[in-house]
C-alpha cells in the first residue's frame, strides 16, 4: 500500500537530509503544507521548524494538524499509523514539534 510522505521545508530537499527525494511531496510554503495535509492526509510528515519569507514555522504548521485532527476527528487526519520526523537545525524548534506531536500520538493512541 502507498504511503503519502510529506516533506515540508523552504529550502532542502529530503536528499540534504538523508532521505531519498523520491519518496516524498515536497512542500515548501506552510499555507500550502496545511491545504495539502487536509486534502491528502499524508501518513508521514518530515517537518522543518524554520521556515524562511513566512511568519509560520513548521511548530504552526503541527499545531494546526493537531487542532485539526482534534476538531474533524472522523476525517482522521492523525492516524495511529501516522509517523513524523523534525529535520530542523533548530534544537528548541525541534524538540517542540516532536513534543508537540509525542504528547498528542501518546493522548490518542496511549503510545508515542
């Protein structure tokens, strides 16, 4: 079965951070990100927290697909199978987006 991958960054490609570009739609505005994650609803995310020309970071861009997910629980944005990673440079950025989402996937799933 196919499993949409999402990669989100303003300018890397998944390849700059040691994924294969292939295997990924890359999405480089978080307006954008956002409209393709509720009409796709990819199944993986690689974020990244800092997003240049935007005032939106990947961190806004997770939050969203939580309050998302939390908001449209039938359209089942989060699934239990869904998986992400942070790419970012930004430690503190980092650790947000992956607590952010840990928390969440631990609340609905009772697992991180």
């Amino acid at each position: 079965m196919y499993k949409l991958r999402m990669f989100i960054d303003d300018i890397r490609m998944p390849a700059d951070v040691g994924l294969k570009n292939s295997d990924f739609y890359i999405v480089r505005d978080p307006e954008l990100a956002l409209q393709k994650i509720l009409m796709l609803k990819p199944q993986h995310i690689a974020f990244d927290h800092d997003l240049a020309n935007t005032e939106h970071t990947g961190y806004d861009v997770a939050r969203a697909l939580v309050d998302f997910d939390q908001d449209c629980p039938s359209e089942m944005y989060i699934t239990a199978d869904f998986t992400f990673t942070c790419h970012s440079a930004n430690p503190i950025g980092k650790e947000n987006i992956l607590r952010l989402l840990n928390n969440y996937m631990e609340h609905k799933f009772g697992r991180v």
